[in-house]
C-alpha cells in the first residue's frame, strides 16, 4: 500500500485540503424507497452501488471512501473515479482537484493509499473530512503527473483484463446452470420440486470456540471466507484446537458445501463448495451440508448462487438486531428443482473443469496486481 515514505523527496508535499475542494455538502444519502432503478448511477465507499432517477454531479471527480471495512485491505481501492451524471450517497468524499493537479494522477494516489494513521472508530473505520484533509500528497509537474498516470493506466489495463476474464468464467457457469437445470420459476424441463434437504444427507453448525490469531491445529473458516460470488477468500484465516470428538463434528472436508446463516442481509445465505484437501474447521456462522445420493453440494451452490436464489435467500432471512440470519432447518426447507443425479453431476464436472482453467487466469491476476503495486511504488518515488 501507498505512504507517503513512498513519494520522491523532490516532490513537493502538500496536503488533500489544499489540493482539492471537499464538494462534501452537496451528497445526500439515499433513501430505500428512491433505489427502484433508473438511467443515473449513485456511488458509495465501494463504487458503484445502483441506479437512481436523479444525479447530483455531472463532472469527473474522484471519490474517497469515508468509511467501510475495506480500509487497509488491500484488495479492495478506496479511492476511484466517477464520471458522466451521477448521484453520490455520504459514504464517499467528493474531491474537486484545484490548478495544478490532474485528476487521473490524484485517483492513482489515493486508490491504494494506507490512510489507517488517519482513520477514527474501532468499530467501523472512519475517515473524516477534517482528517482526510491532512493526507500528503506529492506534487510534481503537471506533465510530469500526467505521464505518471498514463503509466499506470496501461499497467491497469492488463489488471482489469484478467479481472473480466474471470468474471466471463463465471458467467459461463451461470449460462450452463441455465441451460442444463432450466429457469427454476418455470421449469421448462419438467424436474420435480423439492426442497433443498431432499438432497442432504446432514446439515450441522459450526463451532462457537475462541480462535486464534496465530495458534491452533486447525486453520478455522469464518463467513468473511466465504465470497458473495461463491468462492473463498483465504487471505485472513485464524486457528482454533479440537479434541478428537469434535474433529468429527466440526471439521469440512473435500466436497462440503459450507452456508452462511448469520451476516448482514446482502450476504446471509453466501455459500461454496469446500475444495482444499486438508480439512479445516468452520465457525458456528456457518452451516456444513452434506448430499445424500441425489444430491450434488456443486447443484445446490450453482442455485444458491445464481439471481433466483440469492433473490429467495434475502426475501426470506430474518433480521436480528442489525443482522439477518437463516437457520440450518429454514435453509433445508428452500425449494429447488430435483434433477437426476447424473445431470447434477455432468454439472460438476464442468464447473471442476472451469476452474481448473480458472487457476491459470487468478495466477495472472495476482502476478499482475503485483506488477501494478510494483509500478505504482517506483512511479511515485520517481524511478520511471
């Protein structure tokens, strides 16, 4: 991540709130009942976030997160540029460059930027307009900028190309979970429906044991693991013991298909396959299913994840106290098509040989996210 440690000591230093004008005053937050679609975007902390009737801007500006738990991740930007006509809600500063900053250059600073010693709140990070103004931002020559943000926009480039080429894959797997299952509203293929524990063997929660940051026989997953597209995020994992009893209980093992039942209501009901070969333990937020004979763990993830089921897990999640949850018998009780086994399986094999490819293009991603963390790094300290 980007400090400012990082700029060249030639650069001139000046910070944010001499460089940009906050147009903080005139983004308003949005209302549930106005989020019914439309022709203008309106962006938040994560970018983009729907679509409004309405817009409030209608120039480039960049945008900074203001809070979030995406500060100091470093998968996630916090900074980004909004273009066209648009509406902007308080989650994200609204910055205007003044004379003698380029637009592209100040986003290239501010999108990786380790901004934690200027964040407020244990709870949720927050990044305020006053604190935000005190971040160091270097200053070459205009030129000099431009040709810096260049640079990094074509490094960008090859960044975002592996990115879409996963997002293809997985719109692929979309395609042939349509294609071979049919729309599971009209079921133009005739499947009898059923429920989702006519193909479970066993649905059983994980543990409520205290993990570890460093310690532990046993890497233990947690629903931040699990990703809303339906796939795993192992970069924070802690550690946890189990007596041998346990093991039995609450371990995943190849094939276990693993469900979130308690988060907020976007991301309740995220669900995927466990792949690894070593198994790891599961924490009580999550539910570990096991298929009977006709049932397939890859079958129910695909319908979990794909629009129709997302659309039945946050109609029916229930809210409790700021977070919703579905329980291990509500989430049995989902309807879903029964295909024969042995379709359910030909989906398997497609969706294992997907991924197979997939390993080659995530490689890329990382190897080229480096690259662009490397570029960036020698960019600001003037070493291209």
């Amino acid at each position: 991540m980007l400090r400012a440690d990082n700029f060249n000591a030639k650069y001139p230093i000046k910070p944010l709130g001499e460089v940009v004008d906050f147009l903080d005053n005139l983004r308003k937050p949005i209302k549930a009942s106005d989020r019914v679609g439309g022709e203008y975007p309106y962006y938040g902390a994560n970018g983009l976030q729907g679509f409004i009737n309405d817009f409030i801007f209608d120039e480039p500006l960049v945008l900074l997160a203001e809070d979030g738990g995406h500060f100091g991740n470093p998968e996630k930007t916090i900074a980004y540029i909004a273009e066209g006509k648009y509406w902007v809600n308080n989650h994200a500063h609204v910055l205007k460059p003044k004379d003698g900053l380029d637009l592209s250059f100040l986003c290239r600073v501010l999108e990786n930027y380790d901004v934690s010693p200027f964040i407020k709140g244990a709870t949720r990070a927050k990044l305020t307009k006053g604190d935000a103004s005190t971040i160091p931002i270097p200053l070459p020559p205009l030129a000099e900028q431009k040709r810096i943000a260049a640079i990094l926009d074509k490094a960008d480039s090859l960044r975002r190309k592996n990115q879409q080429a996963i997002q293809l894959a997985d719109q692929f797997l979309r395609a042939v979970f349509l294609e071979l299952f049919g729309d599971p509203v009209t079921n133009p293929k005739g499947f009898q429906l059923g429920t989702i524990r006519d193909l479970t063997e066993s649905a059983n929660y994980g543990t409520s044991a205290k993990a570890s940051e460093t310690e532990g026989e046993f890497p233990i997953l947690r629903m931040g693991n699990i990703t809303y597209q339906g796939g795993w995020d192992f970069s924070n994992i802690k550690y946890i013991d189990l007596s041998k009893n346990d093991e039995r209980k609450y371990l995943a093992r190849k094939g276990d298909l693993l469900f979130n039942r308690t988060n907020s209501k976007e991301l309740v009901g995220k669900a995927a396959v466990f792949e690894e070969e070593k198994p790891m333990a599961i924490a009580g937020y999550l539910i570990r299913v096991r298929p009977n004979e006709k049932g397939n763990n890859y079958y129910i993830s695909g319908y979990l994840n794909s629009k129709h089921g997302k659309k039945t897990l946050i109609n029916m999640c229930k809210s409790i106290v700021g977070m919703a949850n579905i329980n291990a018998q509500e989430m049995q009780d989902i309807k879903m098509l029964i295909p024969p086994i042995k379709l359910q399986n030909k989906y398997e094999q497609i969706v294992l040989s997907t991924k197979r490819r997939l390993k080659k293009l995530v490689a890329s991603e990382i190897a080229s996210e480096q690259l662009f963390g490397a570029i960036s790094q020698k960019a600001f300290a003037g070493e291209l």
